[in-house]
C-alpha cells in the first residue's frame, strides 16, 4: 500500500472524528431546546437561556425549537429527536410506568424513558381559577349553583377541577360543569351567561390579561387544607404543588384589571427541563452553570420567567438528576 498524501489523512481524520461525534452533544455543539410552543414560556425560557451562553461566550450553544404539548416533548428528547424538553413531575411518573398518556407507547420507547434525566425544573404554568370582579364571587365555595367551566372533555382540567371543587365542599350537582377551553369560557363569562373558568399559564395568562383588559377580574384562591385533602385524592399527588401569588404580584403582572385584596393560591406541579442520560456530563454542568449564573438576564426575557428561584427549581422533581448538573448544585451547596 503507497504512501497516503496529507489530503488523504485529512480527509480520514475528518471522518474519524465524525463517526466519533455523530449522534453525541459535545462541546462546541449545539444543543436543541424543544419548548411548547413560541408563546409559551417555556420558549421564552430557552431564548434567554441561549443568550445567556451566547453572553457568557460558553462552548455549547442552544437552538429553541418549537416542539408541540409536553407528552410529545418527552417523546422527542427519549428518541432522539432533540436533546432538551420539558416535562411536568406527575407526566413522568406516567411515563416510566407506561401508563396515562403513554399507555399506548412501544416497549422500546418506555425504557427509553427511564434514561431521563433532570437538569432543573420550573413553575411554567398554573390552573387559575378567574372570575368577574363584579361577581360578587370571593371563594371557591360561593361556586355552588354557579356555572363552570372545567376543560374539554378527557382532558386533564376536566379530571382535576372536580375534585378542587370538591375538597372546597362543592360535590356533583352542586354546580354545573360547562366542558369549555378557556377562550370560549371567558366569551361567555363576558356575556354572563357563565361564572368561572380554570385558565392554565403563567402570570401573566394571556387569555385572562385580555379578557381584563375590557372586564376587571378576581382570583380564587385554593385553601391550603383543601389542597392536602386533593393530593390524597389524585394518582402522583404527592408532585402537585402551590404557588402563592400576592395581591400586589397579581395587579403587577395584570395591571388595572384585577380586583383582588387576597393573596392566592394556584396549583401547578414541576415542570421539568429533561434531556438523556447519555448527554456528556461537561455540557449538562454548563448549561446549568450558565443558567443559574445568569437568571436575572433569563428572567428579562419574559414576565412569565420572573419568579423562576433554586428553591422552587429543585422540589418535587420526579427525574434524577443528570450527573453534570448534580456535580454543579453538590458545589454550591444546595443538594448533599
């Protein structure tokens, strides 16, 4: 065999290192971020979260990319299809036992999801409960013989709203549920032919902030003994979580249109930023390190990020942690 020319071993170093690289998230590499949706949160998240990289001059780079509801997100990141997502704790617990919303799953991809690992998680969304400030309405309880709107039929809030209603003293008949999203609920809540709805979101929720831009609006606030009572009651109770607003947080957040002189509750559950088991442990440590390092910048991205803090972002999470980012938060101190 002659002699290979220095093109040729170019050309065969630069293959080797493809094959080497191909399929791997390295350094120098970028990462893709599959978030709900380009108005969600969880969107904002991952823009502000690549600036922050781009700003700290760090070697791995992130690419949002809008990649649809959560249960499709998991899916993506297990197979292989981009590398961060977004999943709730609960949604988790589902997935690795194959059951709920991944019932139908093959074999194959439910093993995957036992790979998963957690970077951090965030409060992207909660169910809150609005009314007409004109309404006369202050607590759950004064819903009894009112119309509600629970969610769409099979759907989650439609599973849920029930049973809030019913650890407040609201059983079957005591009110009348309308199966309604939230955007035509709060059209009829405009044309009082409807008392309430349950918006999911940040704060602010964009429905809501709307629909109070014409209609002033009050929240109603779940008890705190009401709430335990709801997590004995729901499958993976034990991850759903409150997230306490201030009157003064929600007339920031909503502006004029909120008449509120309480303090709210919301419930809500972790949702997790999730990639593979096999993500190097350099480039977890990084991201995490960028992002903790550089939350009053990510925050500025979008008032729905505002209250993102450590130790909201590492309760309740149902995913191990991925070793680069336990190696990050055992050096700060906040794990042992």
């Amino acid at each position: 065999m002659g002699k290979k020319s220095f093109v040729q071993w170019i050309l065969i170093g630069s293959i080797c290192l493809f094959l080497f690289s191909a399929g791997q998230v390295g350094a120098g590499t970028d990462v893709t971020v599959a978030a709900i949706g380009k108005t969600s949160d969880t969107y904002m998240l991952a823009v502000g979260w690549s600036n922050a990289l781009k700003k700290a001059n760090a070697e791995v780079s992130i690419t949002p990319l809008e990649g649809g509801g959560t249960i499709k997100l998991l899916r993506g990141v297990a197979s292989g299809k981009w590398d961060i997502g977004f999943i709730s704790s609960p949604h988790y617990l589902g997935a690795k036992e194959g059951k709920g919303r991944f019932k139908k799953d093959p074999p194959d991809l439910v093993k995957k999801y036992k790979d998963i690992r957690v970077l951090f998680g965030v409060t992207s969304g909660m169910a809150q409960m609005v009314v007409r400030a004109d309404s006369g309405i202050k607590r759950i309880a004064d819903l009894k013989g009112k119309k509600i709107a629970i969610g769409q039929p099979g759907g989650g809030g439609a599973k849920i709203t029930p049973v809030i209603l019913k650890v407040h003293g609201l059983e079957e008949g005591d009110y009348q549920p309308q199966f309604l999203k939230y955007g035509p609920a709060l059209d009829e809540i405009r044309n009082n032919r409807l008392d309430s709805t349950v918006a999911w979101g940040g704060i602010p929720q964009a429905a809501i902030y709307n629909f109070s831009r014409q209609i002033p609006v009050t929240f109603l606030s779940i008890e705190k003994e009401s709430f335990e009572k709801f997590r004995k009651e729901m499958r993976h109770g034990d991850r759903f979580l409150l997230r306490t607003y201030s009157a003064d947080n929600l007339k920031a957040a909503y502006g004029k249109g909120v008449k509120q002189d309480i303090d709210v509750n919301f419930w809500t559950f972790q949702m997790q930023v999730v990639t593979r088991a096999d993500m190097p442990e350099s480039v977890a440590y990084a991201l995490v390190k960028t992002f903790w390092e550089n939350l009053s910048d990510i925050k500025a991205t979008g008032v729905a990020l505002a209250n993102i803090n450590k130790e909201d972002s590492l309760e309740s999470l149902s995913a191990q942690f991925h070793p680069g980012a336990e190696k990050y938060y055992k050096e700060k101190g906040w794990i042992k």
